[in-house]
C-alpha cells in the first residue's frame, strides 16, 4: 500500500515549503513595489505628470551687432527656403506611393499571395502618375530658381552623397560608442535611419514671398512632397562695399587724377565673426535646454538642435548676450489651462568701428590700390617689385579709447578663394590688427623716452651724443641706423630729445635704456600696455590640441619676463638686450592695436583707457583699468614735438620719400588742416618664410628670407586749430621694409579717409562707399557726417 | 440499517463491524460540506474581480460592464463546476487532455479560416466563439493538472530521479505547442505548476533543484532560438535594471510606461480621474488587461497593490488549506496544482508590470479584462471548491478498491 507517499506530515510540510516560496515571492514583490512607490515615487509622479503637459515653444531673434553711427552690420533675416523631402529626392517615394496603391487596389489578402514580378507589374502600373508628379515638382523648382537640369541634378547628386557619407559615418559613430559602452556586436547593432534621412532638404533658400507663395499653392496639388520653411538667415548687410578712392594725393609712380573703385570683400569680417547653423554636442552640454535628467526645459536660452551659434569673433564672445530665450506655452490637457512666456529677444551689441572707414581703410590697404604692393619708391632690396604685401591699420579715438578701425589684410572673405599654398603664406584667419604680434622696432622710442624722463635718469633738454656705435671699441654692433656704409658712417653728434626722436637715433635711446635697466623699461613697457592682452572685445576660449582652455582672438604680444631675463643674464647677453630693447628690437613684440593704444596713453598724458570695440561690455565681466601714469606735460610735450618734427621736419624721417633715380622728394602726409605727430618704425624681422624650392608646400625644405624688416607708421593726428592729438593710428606692413616710405603714404591715406568721414576736418570731396548687399544690388551708404 | 456479521480475526482486507458501522454511517451522512476553507477562496477570487471591475472602469467604463457580465458568467460556471463529484474529473482527465491536444494543433493549423482562428498581433491563440474568444491554451492548463495529478496518483517512480524525467518529457508536448502559437508567457505555467505539483506529491527535493539549476543555467542557450520580440522583451528588460534609458522608447515601452504609471501612485494613489488622465496621456498599453496592475498602483498607490497581492495570498492560502484538509492524493494534487498556476501567472504579471521581468503576454487572474480567461480562472476556483467541499474521506475506503482489483 503506498501509504507512505501522503504521510500527512511529509505532505503538509512539503505544502509549507509551496507556501514559504509563494510569501517570498510576494515578498520581493511587494519590495520592488515600495521601490517604486516611496523611494522613486515623486521622481515618476513627475516624469507621468510631465506627460499632461503640451508644450510649444515660440521662437525667439538673434541680437544685431551695430557699429557706431547706428548700421546694422549683422541681422537675422527673415526668409522662407524650399525644402524637399529626401526621399522624393532619392525617388522612393515615388516608389512607396505607387506600391501603397497598388496594394489598395489589389486587396490586402490577395496582395499577399502575388509572387514579386506579379506586383512589379501592379505597381508599374501606378507608378507613372507618381513620376509625373515629382517631374511636375522638379520642374517647378527650376523654373523658380532659375536651374539648368544639370545644375539641379548636380545639386540633389551632392545632397544624397552628403547624406549617404553622414549616414555611414554617424552609424560608424554610433556601432563604437554602443560597442564601448555595452560591448554590442555588428549583428546586434541597428542602424537606424538618420536625421537627415527623414527630413526635407532645402534646394531653393531664401525666396522671395511670391515665390513662397507659389509653391504654397503648389502644396496643395503635390501634397506630402515638400516643405515651404521659414527659416532667418544671419546676414551681413555691410560685408562688401565697392570705395571710390581719390589717387591725387599719392606718391607719383601710382599717382591719378582720377578715382578708382576698389571693390572690398569681408569688411570687418575678422571682428564680426560668423556663425554655424548646426548644434554641437559641447554648446548643448554648456547650455542645455532641456535638464538631461527630467527632460524637462532648464534654460529657455539654452541649445536645441537646429539652432545658430556663434563661432568666432563678436558672434561668438557675445554669444550668450545676443542670444535671445525662447517663449514657451504650457497648456495642461487635463485642465486646459496655459500659462505663457514671452520669448525675449537677443540684445544688440554696439560696436565702436565706423563701417564706412573700415571698408574704406580695407580699400586702402588693397594690393589694388597699389600702397601695398612693393613699388619704386619703398627701395625694398629684397622682394620683388609688385609683390603683393600683407597689412594691417587700426584707428583709436584718443578721448575714450574707442577703436574706429580695426583692418586686417587679408580678410577672411580673400582667404577662401585662396588655395592651400597660399593660406600657408598669407594666413588670412590671423587677424593681424589684434592677434599678430611684431617687433615694435623704432615705434617704442616715445615710450622708452617717457619712462627714462619719469626715472628722472634723463633730464629734458639735456642732450646725448650718438657716435655711431654705443659700446666702446664694439664698431658693429648696437650701431645708429646713421652709422652705414650708405649713409657714409654718419654720426648725429649731441642732440636733444626732440631731436633724437624726429631723428630716430638709436644711440640717444640705448643710452636711456641703459640707464633704464631691464626691469625697469620693461615694467614701463608693460604700464603702457605691451605683454598684455588689451580685451578690446574679440578674446574667447577655445580648445587648443592638448585639451586645454585657452583664450584666443587676441594676443599680448611679449615683454621681457624674469626667466628670459635670467637666460640672457646666463648667455652673457644682458648688455646688449637691455639696450636694443630701447629700440624696439629683442625679446619684446606688440599687436599693431597695443601700438596704437600705447600712443593714445601718451597722448592723454598716461591716462589709461583700454582700447575697446564696445561702447559698454554687456559681459560687464572685470571694471575698466582707471590707472595714471601721471607723465606730467613737459614729457608728452616733448614727446609730442619729437613726433611733430618727425612729420615736419625735413630731418625727420617721415616727412619725405626719395625717388632714387632722380632724387626728387615728395612729402609722405600732404593731408591738409591737421596736426601729425608720428613715429616711423623699420623692426627687424624674423625670416620671412617662402616656397623656395617652388613645390608648392612651405615647409623645412625650403630656406627662409632673412634680412626683412617690418614697415611701422605709427602716431597721432588731430585737427590743425586745436593742437591736441584726436586720434592714434597705427599702420603695419609686413615684410615691406622701411617705416617712413612704405607705411607713410598709408598713413597718410588713412588720414585722408578720416576726413573723407568727417572724423577731421579738410578733404571731404571724397566720393562715398557703396555698399553691396548680399544679393548683389549695391544699396547707397547711408552717409553719417558730413562737413 | 445495520447488518451483522460473524466476527473474525482483523485482516487486512476484511472489515470489522466497527469499520463497517462507521463506513455505513458515512454512507448516509451528506458528502458535502457547505461550510469549508474554499470559500476564502471564492471571497478572495470575487474581491480581486471587483478590484479588477474598478480598475477597468478607471479607463474603459464599457469595458467595466462587459467585465461584470463576464463576471457573472464565470460565477455561474464555477458553481457548476463545483457540484458533481470531482472523481469524474480524474476518469476523463486522458480524453480532456487529448482533447486540448487537439484544440491546440486545431489552432496552429494554417488552413484553418480566420473568421474561426483570428490573429492578433501575429499570435494564433484564440478561436472566435461570437460572443467571446475562446483560448485553448487554458483548457490545456486544466487539463495538464488533472492529467498530471492521475498521472501522478497513480505512480511512484518519481521519487527516482529518472523517472521525474519521462512526466518532465511528456509535460514538453502541451508546452511546444503553446510556445509555437506563439504564447511564450502561458508555457512558462507550466513548469512550476509541475515541479509544485511534484514537490507536494513526494518527488525528492534535490531532484527537483538538480533539475531547476540545470534548466536555468540552460536558459541563455535558448536566447536564439527566441522570436525575435521575445528577445527584444529581454534586451528591453535588461537595459531597465541596468537603469539604460535606451530602449525606453521603443521596444522597452511598455514596461517603462508601467514602471513610470506604478511609481507615480505613491502610497495612497492619485485617485480616479487624475489616474485615468496620467494613463491615457503616458500611453499605457493594454491597460485594461496586461497593464491593469500598473492602473491599479497609479489610481490606489501602495497600498492598494498590497492589497491585491494580499487577496492573493488570502486565495492561495485558501488554496493550500483545501489541499492540506483533504485526504484524497488527487485532490490535493489538483489544488496544488491550481494554486501553483495561478500563482506563477500572478507573479509573472505582476513582475513584469513593476519591472523585475520581461514583458509577456499573461493578464492578471481576476483583474484583468477577458472573458475566457475570467471563465477559466472562475472554473478553476470551482474546481477548488468542489475539492473543499467534500467530506473528507477515510483511507479504508481506498482499501476498497485493492480489494476488488
């Protein structure tokens, strides 16, 4: 009998087991349960909640950039674009339309049991009603545009290839991200289709409103096939401008009667930067809109997809100011109640410059209008003769130390149709006025003159003789630019100052310099604003190759620091720095706007007032350096006159040029009704580097030209009845030799087109810019200031 | 009436007139006890459907009235299923399974017409009755019980290891043929309906553990075999735990929308409209059936899922006291056995709702919508109270049969 199989005992225990498993099941239940209830309750109650909520988002405007007479100089515009959808541009479309009728007719049950050819044929049936709509569509695209076939063809084959290497790149991207992270495997890995896959493209941006409307008509016969967008563009009205510049007042070789139009491209476009219309995932980190946790929107003003950023120069250090918040409207679906906020707009950033001068100093500094090119009069040794130079000019209003001015040449509208030789040479990213550092050369003597008087180590009145070379029994080295075999070994004897200055003697300055120390003129150097960057406005951080965050945008130049100091100390070198420094030449460079900013200092009697492209920083970031140096008149008086007698002067060195063949002399600043005091500089330079052996690379292969000097023309200029000093220009060439003869004339058209906009008084017969906006109509600038 | 009879010598086999007098006084006593532990059953069972009512009525209130209907229905056939003797249950368990058998083959037949079998979602499980659908997939769960318990009534090599492997095998047959449909939740019944029904019958427990671990560290092999939505429900489930976010919107959906629906009830639960608001908004899926757990949670908070789980426990408790009151080996094999199934489909649902398992197709007994699986739950807990309500028997009577045979 098989009683022992339902001892009630073993049973009943083995039912107490069924029952404990079943309490511990229950059990983790019931643990689970409170998980997520209690621990994770108010975290899911938010996350349900979020879903009663309908949100809109209302768009919001880009603040403008303004430049000082009120221009409009960069805008969001509103235009609409025409975009078609991907797949009617790869066909498929077509395709699926026709098979979706098919299928239709056919029936569903029956559709199934067809073989292939079977429903080939029924959809070839359809298809060509499909085809004529999207020939009707393309049709109508190049009507409106104005496309060949070809041209389209050639537009909508670029699209698909960019989409199809997007595709394949993303999803490469993708397969090793899910493979770092989760260890997937090919077979595991889903491409999915990407973004641009689903999403109209457009082939027409920025019609007009009749054409808009036309294909919003068109919409309604071809449904479902493309899209009529609205979309802003960032424009930059002011960007291109065709100057009419006088050429009667230059030297001879070039000189005309009559004017010549210049046509300029990327005015100001260094400073005013531009911007990319695709998010980055580094500006969604830093600004995200909405909260990668809640999902819910954090920050109106942060980044979503499809969004504009700034990527350099004022859009981009301004970046979060000219950003506007987007407006959001919150409508509950349980309540029906809303509750809105107002998107706010960007706020406009104004700018110091006057777009007309800069656009008229960029034509000016043009290789077309010849000052910039190597001519006769520059007795350049080295380069040939027509070469092409790279420049720079900034102009600084001595009062409030607003930059009127700030070119770079060349711009970086001239690099883009640059090919990659002569990107290599010409560096047209580098925006020369604020990032490129150059040895200051003679430029500095004013400054080094100041500091020695300020040490009481000189004596103004007092004179210093030049004999040629400054250390005893050393003839060649620390020499007087005098002291030449050209110029016969000339010494300048005892001269004062002024003199030294409107001279350019090198000797009276070593002297000073001297008697200045190292440290002592260095620290002089940097008061007056060298090895520092002046944040004028243009400075950001970026990311450099290791990782780092440094700023870009502007550059401090250098100064002496103690390290270098103690090298030259080491390498027995002291003496000789120490006094070349006096001269510009050593371990020391400067940014042509620090030249410029360091001779409106001294203008103002060492009063320091930064240089700044912002009428007021709306970073409001650090307080603006109130500092005096407290020169004293008898110093920037004297300064001043050495600088007035080098203009004036015929011993000067910028007060002529000489055409060597018959030694006729032309004065460099002819402009009329103004005051000049200016320094000339000749700075040695480094080796300028060249495609020597011509295979089209510059690299270690090729040898470097050495003996160049940087042409200087730096100093103040006010109008004649006043006797103070209005505003500082500085003017650099580079590679093009001596100060006075190459960056003089420049000078001197520079002044000229400061009166041109009524910035001084005199020549104002200058015909005005016209500005081309970026549809190729010239519109009539509007003229702020006349006489 | 008594009778009388000569006296002899107690031998097995024989009767005493005490036995007899005792037997005889049996004979006329009522077989059936009104009064037994199976109504805590039926008690927990109706709560939990009218918990299940109300959490319909949350979203669908036409639904809500159909459940009633069903409700009633089921009652009805409960009760007839309570009243004739469950012995006859053990003669026709062989015919009912064959018959099963061929309702599930029937229903895997591609030939067969979809105005008879209609498939949803791609599953061939239901044969369309007019006025309900009807699953043969649950007549089979009954009737693998009541097999398995003849079956086991009635051997005992299963205290052997190998011979727990040929009813392990035999159990493989109904189970391909519901996880062919493809019905992978309702073949996951069945394993631990039988390794419940076997522990209670005597089977060695480390046999069964030998056979548990085996199965399961076996389990990852058959991840390809998998449909290709089963194994998404799995990747889906292990992104969760992981606390992945990545497939929260496509193919972890469903258990992410619950797990969001179940936390948002906090302790007390938000009350019916603004439940009804967050459900339909969050778009829970098959809220009125595969879901209902996460309504219940949302609209009744903590508690109120404690309360369901407390009902059935309330019911297998129930469950488990028929099956320890009563002496007869097949009974309480077959109430072990239902409480076995019901409990792994209750933990199943309620597990993948609150996150702790992949999703799959199995709806909650009572709660959840359906008329067929309310009919068959219902007719399972008439099958419960058939076995309560007898009077428990002597094991002399047994001895009855022994003797004939």
């Amino acid at each position: 009998m098989n009683k022992d199989k339902f001892i009630p005992s073993m049973f009943h225990r083995r039912l107490v087991l069924v029952l404990g498993v079943i309490v511990l099941a229950m059990s983790a239940l019931g643990a689970q349960m409170f998980r997520l209830t209690v621990v994770e309750g108010s975290v899911r109650r938010a996350a349900a909640e979020s879903k009663l909520d309908r949100r809109t988002y209302l768009p919001t405007t880009r603040g403008r950039v303004l430049d000082r007479q009120g221009r409009v100089l960069a805008l969001d515009q509103a235009s609409y674009d025409i975009a078609v959808e991907y797949d009617v541009i790869t066909g498929s479309w077509m395709a699926f339309q026709a098979t979706d009728e098919a299928r239709k007719k056919v029936g569903r049950a029956r559709w199934t049991e067809l073989n292939p050819e079977q429903r080939i044929q029924a959809i070839n049936e359809f298809l060509p009603s499909w085809q004529a709509k999207s020939d009707r569509l393309w049709f109508e695209i190049r009507k409106a545009g104005n496309l060949s076939a070809e041209k389209l063809q050639r537009q909508l084959d670029a699209i698909k290839a960019d989409v199809q290497t997007k595709a394949v790149s993303v999803w490469e991207q993708q397969f090793l991200r899910e493979q770092a992270l989760y260890g997937t495997t090919e077979v595991q890995f889903q491409a999915r289709p990407i973004r641009e896959q689903s999403q109209p493209h457009v082939i027409l941006p920025r019609v007009s409103d009749d054409v808009a409307f036309e294909f919003k008509r068109l919409q309604m016969e071809l449904p479902d096939m493309f899209e009529v967008a609205s979309s802003s563009r960032r424009e930059y009205p002011w960007m291109n401008a065709e100057v009419p510049l006088p050429r009667n007042s230059l030297p001879r070789t070039i000189r005309h009667a009559d004017p010549v139009t210049i046509k300029v491209a990327g005015v100001a476009d260094h400073m005013l930067g531009a911007v990319r219309d695709e998010v980055w995932a580094e500006d969604i980190k830093r600004r995200p809109f909405f909260d990668p946790e809640t999902k819910q929107p954090r920050d109106l003003g942060g980044y979503l997809p499809g969004d504009v950023v700034g990527t350099r120069g004022i859009e981009r250090v301004f970046e979060d100011t000219l950003r506007g918040t987007r407006g959001m409207v919150n409508e509950r679906r349980d309540t029906q109640e809303r509750n809105r906020v107002e998107a706010e707009p960007g706020t406009d950033i104004h700018l110091t410059i006057d777009i007309a001068l800069q656009a008229r100093i960029q034509a000016l500094l043009s290789p077309q209008y010849g000052l910039t090119r190597v001519q006769d009069w520059q007795n350049n040794q080295l380069l040939p003769q027509g070469m092409a130079l790279n420049s720079a000019a900034v102009v600084i209003e001595v009062e409030s130390g607003e930059i009127l001015a700030l070119v770079s040449m060349p711009t970086l509208a001239m690099g883009e149709v640059m090919n990659p030789l002569q990107k290599q040479i010409n560096m047209p990213v580098v925006n020369r006025a604020a990032e490129m550092p150059y040895p200051p050369g003679s430029i500095i003597k004013p400054l080094t003159l100041a500091a020695a008087a300020k040490e009481n180590l000189f004596a103004l009145g007092n004179s210093i003789e030049c004999e040629g070379h400054y250390f005893e029994g050393k003839p060649t080295i620390a020499r007087c630019w005098f002291y030449r075999e050209r110029y016969g070994m000339g010494t300048h004897g005892p001269l004062g100052a002024e003199e030294a200055l409107a001279r350019s003697c090198n000797i009276f300055f070593y002297t000073l310099a001297d008697r200045l120390g190292i440290e002592r003129l260095t620290a002089w150097l940097g008061r007056f604003g060298l090895g520092r960057a002046l944040d004028i406005g243009l400075m950001h951080p970026s990311t450099d190759e290791d990782g780092l965050t440094i700023l870009v945008g502007e550059r401090a130049g250098e100064i002496p620091t103690p390290k270098v100091i103690q090298e030259l100390r080491d390498k027995r070198e002291l003496k000789y720095s120490e006094v070349i420094l006096g001269i510009g030449q050593g371990p020391v460079t400067w940014t042509p706007v620090q030249a410029a900013n360091a001779f409106a200092t001294l203008a103002r009697g060492g009063v320091i007032r930064d240089a700044t492209l912002l009428t007021h920083d709306p970073r409001g970031s650090r307080p603006p350096r109130c500092e005096d140096l407290n020169l004293g008149r008898p110093v920037v008086e004297a300064a001043l006159e050495g600088l007035r007698r080098s203009v004036m002067e015929e011993y000067g060195t910028g007060h002529h040029i000489t055409y060597e063949e018959d030694k006729v002399r032309e004065i460099i600043i002819n402009a009329e009704k103004v005051n000049v005091w200016a320094k000339t500089g000749t700075a040695q330079a480094p080796a300028m580097p060249m495609d020597s052996n011509r295979d089209g690379v510059i690299d270690k292969k090729d040898t470097p030209l050495k003996g160049v000097d940087h042409s200087w023309f730096v100093g103040l200029v006010g109008p004649k009845d006043s006797n103070k000093p209005m505003h500082a220009i500085a003017v650099v060439v580079e590679y093009g030799g001596s100060g006075g003869r190459t960056s003089g004339p420049i000078a001197n058209q520079v002044i000229r087109a400061l009166q041109s906009e009524g910035y001084l008084p005199g020549d104002a017969d200058a015909p005005s810019a016209a500005f081309i906006s970026a549809a190729g109509e010239p519109e009539p600038e509007d003229d702020g200031g006349d006489e | 009436m008594t009778v009388l009879a000569s006296p002899s010598p107690a031998k097995p086999g024989t009767f005493t007139t005490t036995g007899l007098r005792v037997n005889t006084r049996s004979l006329h006593q009522p077989r059936v006890m009104f009064s037994n532990v199976g109504w805590l059953c039926v008690i927990a069972a109706l709560c939990l459907s009218v918990v299940g009512i109300a959490a319909i009525a949350t979203t669908e209130s036409s639904y809500a009235v159909r459940q009633v209907f069903h409700l009633c229905l089921a009652v009805i056939g409960a009760l007839v299923m309570a009243l004739p003797h469950y012995r006859w249950m053990q003669r026709l368990a062989v015919p009912l399974m064959l018959l099963a058998l061929a309702l599930l083959v029937f229903v895997l037949i591609p030939w067969v017409p979809q105005s008879i079998v209609r498939p949803r979602g791609g599953a061939r499980r239901w044969i369309d009755l007019g006025i309900t659908d009807f699953q043969p997939s649950e007549v089979a769960k009954i009737a693998y019980i009541i097999t398995l318990a003849t079956y086991l009534r009635t051997r005992q090599n299963y205290r052997g290891f190998l011979g727990l492997l040929i009813p392990l095998a035999l159990s493989g047959i109904p189970m391909v043929l519901v996880l062919i449909e493809p019905n992978l939740g309702m073949t996951m019944l069945f394993l631990p309906t039988f390794f419940a029904m076997l522990i209670a019958a005597g089977a060695k427990i480390k046999h069964i553990a030998l056979i548990i671990v085996l199965g399961l560290s076996m389990a990852p092999a058959s991840y390809p075999f998998l449909r290709p939505h089963q194994r998404d429900r799995i990747d889906a489930l292990l992104a969760q735990v992981q606390g992945d976010p990545r497939h929260e919107d496509d193919i972890g959906y469903q258990g992410a929308r619950a797990m969001t629906l179940v936390g948002a009830g906090g302790v007390l639960g938000v009350g019916k409209q603004k439940a009804a608001d967050l459900i339909e908004y969050n778009h829970l899926p098959e809220e009125h059936n595969d879901m209902v757990f996460a309504v219940v949670t949302c609209r009744w908070g903590m508690l109120g899922g404690v309360a369901v789980i407390t009902l059935f426990l309330v019911f297998f408790t129930g469950g488990l006291l028929t099956a320890a009151l009563c002496k007869d080996p097949f009974g309480r094999l077959v109430a072990v056995g239902i409480i076995a199934s019901m409990f792994s489909q209750m933990t199943i649902n309620i597990g993948m709702t609150i996150g702790l398992l992949p999703i799959t197709g199995l709806t909650l007994p009572f709660v959840s919508y359906g008329g067929s699986s309310m009919i068959a739950t219902w007719l399972m807990v008439g099958v419960l109270l058939n076995i309560a309500m007898r009077r428990p028997q002597y094991m002399a009577r047994r001895s009855f049969e022994f003797d004939e045979g």
